[in-house]
C-alpha cells in the first residue's frame, strides 16, 4: 500500500519527563491544537486521552506509555506518552527503544528532577535525539534561565535557548523567537489565537543579546558557520535550522522552548520545533540487534 504521508514528513516521538512537569498535559494540547480532540483534558478531572485506566484517572498519574497519531501542517506524528513515576520506568525504557525523538518535559519551577535525569540517561543509552520544553512557566518561582542551568549542570547536556518567555509567573503572555526576531503572544485563555508582533521594546535588548548567544552556539556545532561566525558575516534562518538539525540528531545540541500547557501557551511553536529539529524515520541508522 502507498503511504499516504512520505517517510520524511513523519515524527515518530515520545514526552518524556519527571512525574508532574506536565507530560499527559502537553501530549493533551498537541491533541487539542492539532485538531484530534475538540474539547481540552484535564489530568484533574480524570478526561485525558491518553491516560485510559480508570486507576491512571483516579490517581492522576500515567502507568502504561500510550500513543496517538496527529498531524500538523502536512506532517504525522506519532507520539508515546510515557509514566514519569520511577516505579514504571520500564515503560519509558521500552518506548525509548522505538522512538525517533524526544520532547522532554521540565517544570519551569524546579529544572531538573531526579528522574528527569534517569530518562535523560535512558535516551542517551539508545541515541534518542531530544528537544526541550520548560512548562508551567505562569508559575510562581518559575524561572527559565535556572532551568536552562539545571539542564547543563545536572545533565551534562547542550542547551540551546530558542525562546525568551515574555512576563514572568502570572504575568508570563508570550514568547519571542530568537530565530525569526518575533514576539509571539496569546490573547484568549484556549490558546488559539496566536498573535505575531514586533518585540516589545523592554526585551529587544535581551533578544538581541539572546540571539547573538544562540548563533554562536549554533555555528560552534557546523564548520562552515564557524568561519562565516568568525568572518562576521550573516547566518541566514536556513542555515541556522539545517546546522541545528544535523546536531540535534548527532545528540550534539538540544533546543530548549518554554510555554505553559495548562494554559495554552507555547504549544504550536513546540509542534513546528518537532518538525523544525528532530529526525524523520529515514534520518535514523537502522537498529542493530543483539545476539
């Protein structure tokens, strides 16, 4: 049979994080933001999709890793929501075997937790390329920078900044995005209407900074865009896109994007990150077996 979606145009990928930074959530809004479901869970009230056992509802946590099919502006994802409670780690372990990529979850008031690091291993163990996503940043206490630093210090990892949050905690509206210079922003508590503008003019400062730091990072990862760094010259979007993907597939570099799925925010420029950073089936070497 003919595929109807070409190989290169699928993700096959798994959230993956600590217990409560917001995986079940986030799996919930790329449902609900992709059009699959038109009415938006809640692990409280016991409606998520992916959390089908009547003990997962009545506890509030995921046991058994399920998955879903959406699609996003012309490509498929398959997603493996996964437990985050170390006592079902076996089931993250086993999903982590059939996935591509990897969207890791981190809550934006505590960085890195203690099995965040255990299925951060877990992904290094099977070459699993990731992305990041800093949640629940409406939060009190929740900090993006100090996530960031967790995620360097803690996991040894290479966190790149692709998003500056606008407002912080309660106030916290919007993001800019350091690759295209744009603010984007969310008006409506469902999320739905995203709003491109022009940076605010108390971040534009920041985001120049930001995104000077980011290129940098981006072109120590390519040979070529190291000596066009060095030269001076202009690095163009594609250019910074195509350098980012090679190394996120190498395991080199893991793109960090901050929202807060409970309230809507940050999701669809975490679906483009998906399509944007991490492999198509056909970008991964085959599995080797084991005698």
């Amino acid at each position: 049979m003919a595929r109807q979606i070409p190989l290169e145009r699928v993700r096959n990928i798994g959230v993956i994080a600590h217990i409560d930074a917001g995986k079940t959530t986030t799996t919930e809004r790329i449902l609900f933001f992709t059009g699959k479901t038109y009415r938006l869970g809640s692990v409280d009230e016991g409606t998520t999709v992916t959390d089908w056992m009547i003990q997962e509802r009545e506890r509030g946590i995921t046991i058994v890793s399920a998955a879903v099919t959406a699609e996003w502006k012309d490509h498929q994802f398959n997603i493996i929501d996964t437990p985050g409670h170390i006592d079902f780690t076996a089931e993250v372990q086993r999903s982590l075997r059939v996935l591509d990529g990897g969207v890791v979850v981190f809550d934006g008031t505590q960085g890195v937790e203690p099995q965040s690091e255990t299925v951060w291993r877990q992904a290094d163990k099977f070459n699993v390329p990731r992305i990041c996503f800093i949640n629940k940043m409406d939060r009190v206490g929740a900090s993006f920078d100090f996530s960031i630093g967790t995620i360097r210090k803690k996991l040894g990892a290479n966190p790149i900044a692709m998003q500056i949050p606008i407002g912080a905690e309660a106030d916290f509206k919007g993001v800019v995005d350091l690759i295209r210079m744009k603010a984007i922003f969310w008006d409506d508590d469902a999320g739905i209407q995203m709003r491109e503008d022009d940076i605010p003019a108390d971040y534009l400062h920041l985001a120049q900074a930001r995104r000077a730091d980011m290129v940098e990072k981006i072109a120590e990862l390519d040979d070529d865009l190291t000596d066009k760094f060095l030269e001076g010259k202009e690095i163009s979007e594609e250019e910074l896109k195509k350098a980012l993907r090679f190394a996120v597939i190498q395991g080199k570099a893991s793109p960090v994007f901050c929202g807060t799925a409970l309230r809507n925010k940050g999701v669809q420029p975490l679906l483009d990150a998906i399509i944007d950073y991490l492999p198509s089936p056909l970008d991964i070497p085959p599995a080797k077996g084991e005698d």
